[in-house]
C-alpha cells in the first residue's frame, strides 16, 4: 500500500467497474478485444490508475480499478469510455460499420470493494463461466 500516495495522503480506492456496448450487442470480439485491453490499460496509467483485474466479455467489460482519490469515478469511467469509443470509431468505423462515436451505452455500475476484494477478483475470473451457464440455462424459454 505504500505505493500508492499522494502528497498528503495514502490511498487504497478500489472499484469493481461495469458497462456494456451499446444496445448490449455483441462487439468485444477478435482483435478489437485485445486492443481495447491495451487501451483501457495505457488510458488507465494516464491518470495515474491500475487496472488490478478485468475481463471483456462480447457484450459488456467487467474491471476491478484502482483510482487515485484526487479523481472522481464518474470522470475516469468517461475518460475511458469516451477514450475507447473514439479509438474504435477512427480505427474500425468503416470496416464494421459503427455509426459515428456511439460505441459505449450511457451508463454504468460501480460498486467499492473494500475488504470483498477477493470476493470480485473471483467473480471476474468465473464472470466467463457463469454467462456461458446462464445463456443455457434459459434456451427453452420462450422469450416474449
């Protein structure tokens, strides 16, 4: 914990952060999930964040980051929301047919940690297993 200061301060502010694509649809896939792996990563490093764990489904991004308490939650998310969208719309606009900077949906969930840390470490690494159990579960189901 020594590691992260600020000038007047020791910090250990950690959130377990959620959003999805756009109308849920599914475009975290291929090469853009590992490029967009990397953004959130050297985004994050900008403002002085770590991203402790993470997982990019097709449909939404799952990531356990520590953000310094000098910045709001509300203004890292945008930051890399709003970051990665602008990444995706100059680099892949045209080949998958993505219109104009609306990659992101609105809103997102965020939740602290605290002392559950390795409560949402786990629930990020099995985050994988579960939705394939889910999709499943619920595939004679009439959807109405």
């Amino acid at each position: 914990m020594d590691e992260n200061h600020l000038s007047h301060s020791t910090w250990d502010c950690k959130y377990h952060v959620v959003f999805g694509s756009k109308c849920r649809t599914k475009r975290l896939y291929g090469d853009l999930r590992t490029e967009l792996r990397d953004q959130f990563v050297k985004l994050a490093s900008q403002k002085g964040c770590h991203i402790e764990e993470g997982h990019l489904m097709p449909d939404h991004v799952h990531m356990l980051i520590s953000i310094p308490p000098k910045y709001s939650v509300a203004h890292i998310v945008g930051f890399l929301k709003g970051k990665t969208a602008l990444y995706v719309a100059n680099r892949y606009a045209k080949k998958r047919r993505y219109k104009g900077y609306h990659f992101w949906a609105r809103g997102y969930f965020v939740s602290t940690t605290g002392y559950n840390e390795q409560v949402v470490r786990r629930y990020i690494r099995n985050q994988e297993k579960q939705d394939k159990a889910s999709d499943f579960a619920d595939m004679f189901k009439p959807s109405y």
